[in-house]
C-alpha cells in the first residue's frame, strides 16, 4: 500500500512568468528534500501538476501539507508588498495497491493512482484544496470532515503564517524558526497559534495513527 498526491496550482495561468517559474523551481528543491528525508518521488507535468509516491502513506498528509505552505509562502515581488498568499495547489491523495515505475510515474497505474487522480478532478467543482480518497469508507468520512476543517483554516493563513508552519512541519523549533527568520520567538508563537498549529497537529497525529503499518 502507498500514497499518491496528484496536485495543480490553482489559477496557476493567472501568475506572471517570473513568479510562476520561482514557484516552481521552489517545489522542485522542496521535491529533492523530501525524497531525501522520506521515501518519496515526484514527477511535474503540464507545467503546473505534480504527481509524487509516498511509500510511507502514514507520511501522506504531513509531506502534502508541506508541499502547500512552500507555495504559500512565496512572495510575488512584482507586485505590491502583501501578507496574502498568491499561489496556492489542490493535493488529492490516493491510498491503496499500486505498480508504479519511479523513472515513469505518470505511466503508473493502481488503485492509489485511480484514487488520487479521480478525487482531484472532483475537487474542482467542490472547491476543496486537499482531499482524500482510499478503499475505506469509514476512514473517507472521517477525512473529508477533517480535512475540510483544516481547508477552512489554510484559507485564513497568511504568508508569514504559512511560512511558519512549513518551518514547523520540518520538524524545527520555535527558536529554530525565530534565528532563522530574524524575528523573535515571541512573534513565531503568536504566527504558530495564528495558524492553529495545536489543530494541525491533532489531525497529523490521527492521520499517522490511522495509517501507520501494525
């Protein structure tokens, strides 16, 4: 059993060239991490779509909500200083069996990718920004409450917010996050509370709970 995430950036033909191609080679460094830190890979296409196995699914949420704030918290120096995020992405996750080629993803095939592939085309008219589909019904409901909770939530993010909880997802500290950014703790905290950090972590744990191999 894995995870697959298919995702598009939302509006992404709205971006200027410069700004779309810095969204881009930012996803593509944060691809090349997380393949490192997990056991991932992760193919573009299209130009504005990705595609990636996560062979831990227990990893799935966690490793997609990074991938979110990374676009998130990219400025568009172009145009007027803003904290409002620009570009965002809608993640499908697909959980189950798949035979997959990791030098060709696109050409995989299995339930996992049928599952990812089919939810994101749906959440276009649902307007959901992270979804989930597996062979379970129980835990599809269970998912699609929660996760539209935590939509509700990255909506309200802003920038420095959602650049704090990226920081956070990597596992990195308050004071971490504070030298790093030149701010002080005391200004992450209020950032990391903003965001609903404690909230993103219950649904985390509960994710990694439920699909975690016995």
């Amino acid at each position: 059993m894995v995870a697959v995430l298919t995702a598009d950036l939302i509006n992404s033909r709205s971006y200027d060239k410069p700004f779309l191609k810095n969204v881009i080679t930012l996803l593509k460094k944060e691809f090349e991490a997380i393949s490192k830190e997990h056991d991932a890979i992760f193919t573009l296409f299209r130009g504005d779509s990705f595609q990636g196995i996560i062979k831990y699914p227990e990893d799935a949420l966690q490793i997609a909500l990074r991938l979110k704030t990374v676009i998130l918290k990219v400025e568009n120096t172009a145009h007027k200083k803003s904290n409002i995020p620009v570009a965002d992405v809608r993640i499908a996750i697909g959980i189950g069996d798949a035979d997959y080629n990791e030098k060709a993803i696109t050409e995989s095939n299995g339930e996992a990718f049928h599952f990812s592939g089919l939810t994101l085309d749906a959440m276009k008219d649902e307007n959901k920004k992270i979804s989930l589909k597996t062979g379970n019904d129980n835990i599809n409901s269970e998912f699609q409450v929660s996760l539209k909770f935590l939509d509700n939530l990255a909506e309200k993010w802003s920038i420095a917010s959602a650049e704090v909880v990226y920081y956070l997802l990597k596992g990195m500290k308050e004071q971490q996050i504070a030298d790093l950014l030149q701010r002080s703790q005391a200004a992450i905290n209020l950032r990391k509370k903003a965001a609903g950090w404690e909230e993103v972590q219950l649904l985390l744990q509960r994710f990694k709970q439920v699909f975690s191999k016995p």
